[in-house]
C-alpha cells in the first residue's frame, strides 16, 4: 500500500510529456523547471523532498544548477545538511560556474553553525574563478564573525574591497555586525561613517554592536545621532538601548529609560521586557517587577519562552518560590533555563532539600529527555547547601558531579572552596586548587577569591598570600578577603599593612572593608589603631559607619576593658543597637565582671525583639558563674518563652582527607565512645605530668562541663 504523501505526491499533474522530454547538455526545458520549483516550494516534508529530488533524476533535470541550488535550499530547512552536502558535490561540472549553487550551499553551512566549512567552500569557488556577489559576502563575513577571528574578519573585509563591494548596504551592514561581534567597534564604526546608505537596520546594528561590547555611551552616542539624522528609532534600537545600559551594570538608567520608551508610546519587544526584568532582579526592585509583568500580559508576551524564564527568576529570587512554581508548571515549553531558574529559586531561599528533589525531577524525567541537568543546574543546588552550611551535601554533590562528567566551572568552585574553607578542610581544598590549574580556571577572579578565602580561613596564610600575589586582576573583595583572613587569626598588624598597601594600590574601601579592618584590631586588641581607623571613615574615606562598624568599635573597647567608652559608643549611635552590639558589650562584661554594666545591658537586652538566642545564653552563664542560679534560670526560661533556640556549636577535623564534623550536644556519633577514651587518655597524662590547664571555673561553665 502507498504511503499517504506517495500518494499525494502521484496525484499532483505532472506535464504529460515530461518523461518524453529530451534534456540536452545546454538546454532544460523551462516547463520543468518551473514546475519542480513549485513542487520544492510547496514541500512542508523531508521525506516529499526526497521523493521530489527522485523525480528530478529521473527525468535528467539534475543538471539545472538553478534546481540543485534549490534542492540545497530545501534540505537545509529540513535540518538534512549531509544531503544537501550530496546535491552540491553530485552536481555536473558545469553547474559550478553558477553563484546561485554556491550562495545556497555556503547559507546552509553558515545557518546551520559550520561556519569553517562555509570558508572552505568559498575558498573553492574563488579558486575555480567564481566571482562573489552582494549575496556572497554578507554569508562569508556572517561566518568569519561567529568564527572569531580578527585576522580573517580582515582578510575578508580586504576581498570585498578588492571586489568592489565597500559600499554595498547589506555587505556593509554584516561588516559593521562582524566587528561589533569580535569587539573591534572602532573598525564597525569606520565602515559605518564611510556607507553612502544607511537604512534603519544600518543603525541598529551599531546600537547593538556597542550593548554588545558593554559600551552605553557609544550606543547612547549612536541613539541620539540616530535622531538627529531624522530616523525614529525603533523598537529593536530601543531594546538594544536598553540592554546596552543593562549590560554596563546601569540598573537605574535601564529602568529611566524604559519609562522614557513607554511615555513615548514605543511600546515593547519581549527581548526589552526580558531586560527590563532581569535588571528588576539584580536591583530587588519587586514591585516594579510586577509591574512589568503587567506589561507581559497586555502585550500577550507571557508565552514568550525567555520573558517566562525572565519571571521566574524574578518571583524566585524575592523567594516567591509559590509563584515561580506556578509560571513553571504553567509553561507548554521548558527548556534548560526553565528548569534552572525554578532549581535556583528554591535553592537561593534556603530550601535546598526542595531544590534537589527538582534537580532529581530533571535528571530522572521521561518527559524532557532531552534536558538534562547542566552546570548551571549542578551549581545551583551546590550553592544552595553551601551557602546554608550543609557542606557535607554540597560536597557529596560535587563528587556526584564529576561522576556525571559535567565540567564544573567558576561559581561552582567558589561553591566547594566556601565549603572547604567553613569546614577547614586545607586538604580538600589544595585538590580543588590543583583542579583549578589544571582546568586553566587560576586566571579567574572568582575563582581566586575563592582559594584566598579557603586558604586564609584554613590558617595557611602563606598559600593565601601566594594565591593573591599571583592574582593579576585583584578587585576590592580580594583585599577584603585577605584583611578579613589575617583578621580571623589575631594577626591585626598584618591586616592593617594590607589595608594600606590597598589605598596605596589605588583601592577605594567600602564598608566590608572597615568590618574586616576593624575586626581585626578588635581580635589584636589594636585599640588606637582601631578608633583611628574608625575616624578616618567618615573624615577621609566617607564611608558612614553601619551597625557592624558599632559592633566592632564596642567589640575592641570592651574586650580592652574600657567598657564606659564602648556605652559611650552606643549611646552615640544613630540608630537602635541591635542584639549583636549589646551581645558585644555584654561579652566585655563578663570577661572584666563588671555586674553593673550588665545589669544596664540586660535590661536593654530584654526589650529587643531579637530572634537569636545568643545574648540570652550569655547572660544566663554570666548569672550562673556569680552564683545567681535563680537569675539565670529566668532568663533561660524567657529565651525558651520566646521561641529562641541556640543553634549548636560544630567543629572540624579533617584527617585522612575525611571531614569529621562533631555537634556540640550530639551523643550519636559513629565513633563517640573512642573520643571520650583518648579525652580520658590525655586527661590521665595531664594529671601524670601535673599539668593545670589555664582555665577557671566560670569559663568551665561557660563551656557546660559544669552546667
């Protein structure tokens, strides 16, 4: 039985005499031609095309380059580029001296991404003495741009001069398009005020060259003559006005500018939504997000594939995971992105065990066999844990990672060495640096922020300092990394010549700045050095000083003894002290018992709403050590009436490159009994050698061996 389209194709009225007609070598019969042109037209099937392309051999018709070039045509829409490839190479010798056969086959090497193929192709046709033509060219120099390469790009240029083609307005547009692709704007820029015709799209191109080169100003520049020259800018230059401003990282103006295209009727494309969105996004403008997804809507945008991904993100990233799960589940079409922003938006709120299951759903779909999770996916759920300190998860995740051979790349790295350096993990991390060198990721400034951090955290400072010497672009967060590490370890001194050596260097500090340089004379107990630096804030850099730069201030004073001076600081604030000043003042207290002080500390301790429990436990053991049993149980039994809970204390031991992780509170652990055996061990040696351990009876109370 005939399959339906066989039969469809038999019944279409071929010319009675059209097996009977004689093709000679120079003459095809015009009929025929016109009528497999019409039939390759029509054809809405690869398999009607390939039926087609018989009846064209039969009757000898294969010798029309004006066919062949067709059949390439229509193959290639179908995606079947190797038989396209076999139309061109089987072609008579003669058809090789027609343009139309080659621009068809060098359009289907270039549309479908082979682009070193098409420049083989044209280098044949150039040697068999084929000239180029305005068709030609704008194939060519589209394929020497997604290619890359600036020599080529100008090699190719030079032909279409040497050809005559300069001013050429298509030939001149992709040559503009090409330099904008390979970030040599001032050369798109050359081309562009030498054409003698300019249409609309002459400007756009130049609009979107200099957003895609992350240049506003250019494309503001090219905006405004663009108006000046009498054309009205379009939605397209708009949308690359906009993403140009984007692009730079000017959130502001990208939203000023979109409410310039709306007042001004524009209108919008999806594309300009979509960077309206994502700016939305980065400023945490929520409701101004919302409003523009009130544009969506009126503008029937919402099925838009990006614009719907662009929304995700945005209602997942204020932690409307209900809402991002709604637009999800919502969409007919997902894709990898999809898929992405929905993971991150659980992962970004906290909910990383909700993450993974997502993350399970995409790796173990039917319905989506061909979307898999990728990088961006991996990173996402590892990220997640990480940043909510289960580093077991994120690692473990990684290992399956590299299991599943996807290649992890910078965000991913910075994820495992946030790890490793939060469990003090040196070992781990040396193998995750030894990754990075091999992966040639040690020229990346995430990345080599992420190995200061992970060293310094670790104590190893002389790997730390390596890493950061050898950092060629080091950007504000790599000092900060650096102060914040010598900090952590008591070595304030070094911390403050690391501090100048940044403002000799040309850095501006920012507030992280002076939290890590303050931290660090509190932890060294630089007292002058630290009120000198907290003057020079406001005085020099004119940075004002936020509620951890009060924490710090009273933090080094009070750990000095000078607890009148730290009231003094917090009386001075211009806003409320939260529970982390007064718990830094109350830990003074306790250290230099001074029961007045803590008493004034408590009662203001008392009337925070804070969430955290940590000043109330303090105050307990404080009560507790001075003999007032009474006291400290009230305030235990207020933090217990609040809802306060105490997250438990951890600590680390790598050994062996296994993490052992040990909870304070925890008698569940797998190798408990040995722990107490060896602690027994030593105890019996200190006791043998006589040996009295520096610590008197309130810290053993603080520490709960006496509680």
């Amino acid at each position: 039985m005939l399959h339906g389209s066989s039969r469809l194709l038999l019944s279409i009225p071929f010319p009675s005499n059209l097996r009977s007609i004689s093709i000679t070598h120079h003459q095809i019969h015009n009929d025929v031609l016109d009528f497999f042109n019409d039939l390759l037209q029509q054809c809405s099937k690869a398999h009607l095309s390939q039926q087609i392309h018989s009846q064209i051999i039969v009757t000898g018709s294969y010798r029309s380059a004006f066919l062949a070039a067709r059949l390439v045509a229509v193959y290639a829409g179908f995606g079947l580029l190797s038989d396209a490839r076999r139309v061109f190479e089987s072609s008579p010798v003669e058809c090789f001296s027609n343009l139309l056969l080659w621009n068809s086959i060098l359009r289907a090497n270039v549309a479908h991404g082979y682009c070193e193929d098409a420049l083989e192709i044209y280098s044949s046709m150039r040697k068999l003495g084929v000239s180029p033509d305005g068709f030609t060219f704008p194939l060519v120099i589209r394929a020497s741009a997604l290619m890359g390469r600036g020599n080529l790009c100008r090699s190719v240029h030079g032909h279409a001069v040497e050809m005559g083609f300069p001013w050429h307005l298509h030939v001149g547009n992709e040559l503009m398009g090409m330099y904008g692709k390979i970030g040599r704007m001032d050369d798109a820029r050359k081309v562009f005020d030498r054409m003698a015709v300019r249409t609309c799209v002459s400007w756009n191109i130049m609009v979107s060259g200099y957003a895609l080169n992350c240049d506003c100003e250019g494309a503001s520049e090219m905006f405004r003559m663009m108006a000046s020259a009498g054309l009205e800018p379009n939605l397209v230059t708009w949308t690359s006005l906009l993403s140009s401003h984007a692009r730079c990282g000017r959130r502001v103006g990208t939203m000023e500018l979109f409410g310039v295209m709306r007042r001004r009727g524009t209108g919008a494309t999806g594309e300009a939504l979509a960077v309206v969105l994502s700016v939305c996004v980065d400023l945490a403008a929520f409701d101004a997000g919302r409003v523009i997804h009130g544009y969506v809507v009126k503008g029937g945008f919402e099925n838009y594939l990006f614009v719907k991904n662009s929304l995700i993100c945005l209602y997942g990233k204020h932690g409307n995971v209900n809402a991002a799960q709604i637009l999800f589940l919502e969409m007919e079409t997902k894709n990898i992105v999809s898929w992405n922003a929905w993971i991150s938006s659980y992962a970004e709120s906290g909910l990383c065990d909700e993450a993974f299951a997502i993350f399970s759903q995409l790796e173990m779909s039917d319905e989506y066999p061909m979307v898999r999770p990728n990088v961006v996916s991996w990173s996402a759920v590892i990220g997640g844990f990480a940043s909510k300190g289960q580093g077991e998860e994120a690692l473990e995740l990684f290992r399956r990672m590299q299991l599943a051979e996807v290649t992890a790349n910078s965000v991913t790295i910075t994820s495992i060495l946030s790890v490793c350096a939060e469990l003090s993990a040196l070992h781990l991390g040396r193998e995750i640096h030894g990754h990075v060198v091999r992966s040639l990721m040690d020229g990346d400034i995430l990345v080599g922020n992420g190995l200061i951090n992970m060293y310094t955290k670790c104590g190893s400072f002389k790997e730390g300092n390596s890493v950061f010497e050898k950092t060629k672009n080091r950007d504000l967060i790599s000092w900060n990394t650096m102060i914040a590490g010598y900090g952590m370890h008591g070595l304030g001194e070094n911390a403050l010549r690391t501090f100048d050596q940044m403002i000799k260097d040309g850095f501006e500090p920012d507030w992280v700045t002076f939290v890590a340089a303050l931290s660090a004379c509190s932890h060294a107990g630089l007292v002058a050095e630290g009120r000198e630096l907290f003057d020079k804030m406001t005085t020099e850099f004119r940075v004002e000083p936020q509620m951890e730069h009060y924490a710090c201030m009273v933090d080094l004073l009070g750990r000095a003894g000078l607890l009148q001076e730290a009231s003094q600081v917090i009386k001075s604030m211009p806003m409320e002290p939260n529970a982390c000043v007064w718990g830094a003042l109350l830990n003074s207290c306790r250290m230099h018992k001074n029961a007045e002080i803590t008493e004034e500390t408590a009662s203001q301790i008392f009337n925070l709403n804070s969430e955290t429990a940590g000043s109330y436990i303090l105050l307990s053991n404080i009560y507790a050590a001075s003999g007032r049993w009474e006291d400290s149980a009230k305030v235990r039994i207020t933090a217990k009436t609040k809802g306060l809970k105490k997250t438990p204390g951890q600590s680390w031991i790598e050994v062996k490159k296994v993490v052992y992780t040990f909870t304070a509170g925890n008698t569940m652990h797998a190798e408990l009994e040995e722990v107490y055996r060896i602690l027994n061990v030593l105890g019996l040696q200190m006791e043998v050698e006589s040996y009295i351990p520096d610590i008197d009876e309130e810290e053993l109370i603080l520490l709960g061996y006496m509680y």
